[in-house]
C-alpha cells in the first residue's frame, strides 16, 4: 500500500496512494506489491528493496549512498506490548527533497510519530522528516526499556524482600516461580530484541552526513549528536538490564534449587527416622526358636516401645541440631 504527504503551505497533508505526483515529500510503502516499488522506484530515480534484501545482516547491504541518495535499513521493535515480539526491517530511503519509507509492519514508534503528525503536521524538509521518525522510534525503545525495569524491579522484590511463604503458601509457591521464570525469559528476549533496534539506528545516524544542506534540516549536526547521546546511553541501560535478566534469572533457578533440596531433605529425614524402628522389627522378625522375647507376654510392647524410642531420638537430636 503506497500513502503520500505533500507539504502545503508548511503543512504536511496526506495526499492518498497516487506516486506519480513529483511534490511528494514523504511516500510511506506498507507491504508494497511488485507494481507498487516500480511505480516508486520510477519517481525517486533509485532501486527500492525487496523483502529479503531488507533482511540482509551486513552493514554494507543496509547502509548505503548513491549520490545524493541514502537507503537506510535498519530493524525495528514492534507489537513489544503483545505476546510475539519481533524486529521487522525498515528500510529509509532519502532522495533529495524526498523520503522513501519502506516497510511490512507498524511499529507502535512510527505510528505513534504518524499520529503526531496529523495532529501538528508542520514539517521542513524530508531530512526533518527522518530526523522526526528516528526520534520517535528512540522515545518507543526508552518506553520498551522503562517497562522491563519495572518489571524486572517487581520480580526482584518477590524474590528478595518478601518473607518466607507459609505453609499454606508453599504450594503455589513452586507456580509462581515458574511465573517468574517466564516474566523474566520475555523481559530478557524483548531486551534483546529493543537492544538490537537501537544498535540499528545508531548506525543510521553515524551514516547520516551532518551537514545542514543534505539532510535540509537547520542545526542538523546538533541534533544529530543528541539523538546519538540518547542512543549511547539507552544501549548502555540496555546492556545493564541485560545483566540484571541474568542475575534474576540465576536468583530464581536457585530458589528453585531451594525448594527442591527441602523437599530431597525431607525425604531423607524421614528415611532417616524410619530405618531404626526397621531395624527393630527385622530383627524381631526373624524365624529363630531360641528368642526369649517372642515367648514373654511383655515381648510386644517391649518391640513397640523400642520402635517408638528408636524414631523419637533421631527425631530429637535433628531438632536440637537445627537440621529440621
């Protein structure tokens, strides 16, 4: 699907999906078909990208310039707050007075920019335009980043600060660390997959000239280098939430751990507790004629009595010694 936006009188105003007009500053390709990109390719003068060539790892393929034409490509975070998270390759393709967007997804940062945009559609130049878009995209991973923090600071107070379940609680205790596992294993791929657009973008601004007259934007190098600062320091809290998914996901396998060795404790106490009363009833069990006890009529309770001792002082010594 192409969608155009012209600027009239400083205004960006969505002009539909025709993109044969020349004054388009700002032609948006969503899922394009074949006949769509040779109809855009036709206007900008230049090869726009297949699907599979977006999805190219190497710099050289998604960075690259021909002329006064930059192209762009690099992946962004999207549906972060669903169940499938994914980085869809965008492809930004800046020609002159022109900016070609190529995509097969929404991320929620460029939708969010669109509907900024409708709301105060004044713009200067395509190159303002891309600027605007990166922007939003860097306020989205902030977003993305902010709401794993919370989440993870969420996780670490139940492992850490809150008192020991009871009784009653232990059973549902077991549930929610395997609750918690899971919390931690989504928060640690979405960082992963947040972390990976950042890097992507700060190879677009590191790609983009800083001069004013390229891009046609005003103070373009000092906007450029605050939308890097952000980035570097968006990757560095990328980087520390990553080492905090591995310390909380090491924190509750070893609760698990915990919980595991109580329950392999307490079967080996009451193995323990049972092997001397065993032993009293082998023995007395045992098909000899010759057992004065088997012929007392005391002989019983003495057995019963022995077992009952035999249990109670393992039983003791273990409490005594804070084993139990």
């Amino acid at each position: 699907m192409i969608t155009t936006y012209h600027r009239i009188d400083g205004r960006l105003v969505c002009g539909g999906p025709d993109a044969s007009t020349t004054d388009a500053v700002w032609v948006d390709l969503l899922s394009p078909t074949p006949e769509e990109e040779r109809a855009v390719e036709a206007l900008i003068g230049t090869d726009v990208p297949t699907r599979e060539e977006m999805q190219e790892i190497e710099v050289s393929s998604r960075l690259s310039r021909d002329g006064n034409t930059l192209t762009m490509t690099t992946p962004v975070l999207t549906n972060s707050t669903g169940f499938n998270p994914e980085n869809i390759a965008i492809t930004f393709i800046l020609a002159g007075p022109r900016l070609v967007t190529v995509r097969y997804g929404t991320p929620q940062g460029l939708a969010a920019f669109i509907t900024r945009l409708e709301r105060h559609p004044t713009i200067a130049s395509a190159g303002d335009l891309l600027l605007g878009m990166i922007e939003s995209l860097v306020d989205r991973m902030a977003d993305v980043l902010e709401r794993i923090a919370q989440e993870q600071d969420a996780i670490s107070h139940r492992i850490f600060h809150q008192p020991a379940p009871s009784r009653a609680r232990r059973r549902s205790s077991s549930r929610d660390l395997e609750v918690m596992l899971r919390t931690i294993g989504r928060g640690g791929d979405l960082q992963s997959k947040a972390r990976d657009t950042i890097m992507g973008l700060r190879r677009v601004i590191t790609f983009l000239p800083g001069d004013d007259e390229t891009l046609g934007v005003k103070d373009a190098r000092p906007r450029l280098k605050t939308i890097g600062r952000d980035l570097q320091s968006l990757s560095d809290y990328a980087d520390f939430l990553s080492n905090k998914v591995t310390f909380l996901l090491e924190a509750t396998l070893g609760m698990i751990n915990i919980q595991q060795n109580q329950i392999i404790k307490l079967f080996s106490v009451m193995a323990v507790l049972l092997m001397p009363p065993t032993l009293v009833a082998s023995i007395y069990g045992m098909n000899f004629h010759h057992m004065p006890e088997l012929d007392q009529p005391w002989g019983y309770p003495m057995a019963l009595g022995m077992m009952l001792v035999a249990a109670i002082v393992p039983f003791w010594l273990f409490k005594r010694k804070g084993w139990m």
